[in-house]
C-alpha cells in the first residue's frame, strides 16, 4: 500500500510539474530600473545618465536619471504605481483618470495601444493593474512629444515582457 500511495504521489508531482512548466512565469511587482535602462535611455536624450535617486517599493516606485555633472542635461524619471495587495488596480485606474481629470492640457496618445496621455512634460499610461508616468526633457513640442512616446513604447515593452501582459492588450 505505501508503494502505491508512493507511485501515486510521485504521478501527481509529475503531472504538476508539466502543468506548471506550460504557464509563463508571471512577475508581479515591476521595478522602474526595469522596465527603463540606462542603455534604453540613452539613444534617446543623447547622453548616458546615472541613477539619482532610487525608491523601490510595492506600492509606488521611482527610479531618477541625471547627467554627470548634474544639470547638464534633463533628467528622466520613471514612475510606477502597481496593482498589488497594498492597493487594488481599480483604485490605479481611478488616480489615473483622476490625473488626466484635472488638467486642461492633456494630449491623448494612440501610438501606444493602451490607455495613454500626456501632460508637458510627463507621459502616463495603463495597462493591467500598472501606472506607469515617464517625466524626460522639457519643452511642449513635436519633439518633447516623440521622445516621451519613444521611452514609454520602450518602457512598455518591456513591461509586457516581465509581467506575462498581452502584446496586443
């Protein structure tokens, strides 16, 4: 009876285990390091920044860019809010759609295939339980515009590649 018991055991082991290996591996708290680079940046401002100032948490994380020496260049800042047991992703959306509420300047964003706007000089999107706001150069142009929408699509990407999130959401 325990050889039995035993097989049995090791079967269902088994059979879990292939289940498990099918499913991908989601991660669920994203940190703003990585989802934006110093590599990934760089191309875009034109010069290679180091990290400022770092705040990891579960709630509300933020990651600062800046030129050496500091105030050469705009600094970038990357900025996430995540659905988690600290807050419910229905809770992000609303401060999300709160934000865009207040301003008369927001510029909505297609390129995105997400919910996404901009407020000068900051870009903000959401996708699944995740706000993300990309703050980089400064001005309200046609360039401003393409760089904040270069760094969020990079950001984005990157997004959707370590929490398991649908390319085509």
């Amino acid at each position: 009876m325990k050889k039995i018991t035993l097989i049995l055991f090791f079967l269902l082991l088994i059979l879990l285990t292939s289940c498990s290996s099918d499913k991908q591996r989601v991660k669920t708290t994203v940190y703003p390091s990585e989802i934006l680079s110093i590599s990934e940046i760089a191309p875009y401002i034109g010069y290679t920044p180091v990290v400022a100032n770092e705040k990891k948490s579960r709630r509300e994380s933020f990651v600062t860019y800046v030129s050496e020496p500091i105030g050469k260049y705009d600094s970038v800042t990357v900025k996430i809010s995540q659905n988690n047991n600290l807050q419910s992703a229905e809770k992000i959306k609303a401060d999300f759609d709160n934000l865009k509420s207040m301003r008369s300047d927001v510029i909505d964003v297609t390129e995105l295939n997400c919910e996404a706007y901009i407020i000068f000089p900051s870009i903000h999107y959401y996708i699944e339980g995740y706000h993300v706001e990309i703050t980089a150069g400064s001005g309200a142009d046609d360039h401003q515009k393409t760089l904040l929408i270069n760094l969020a699509d990079t950001s984005l990407n990157n997004l959707k590649k370590l929490t398991g999130i649908l390319s085509d959401s």
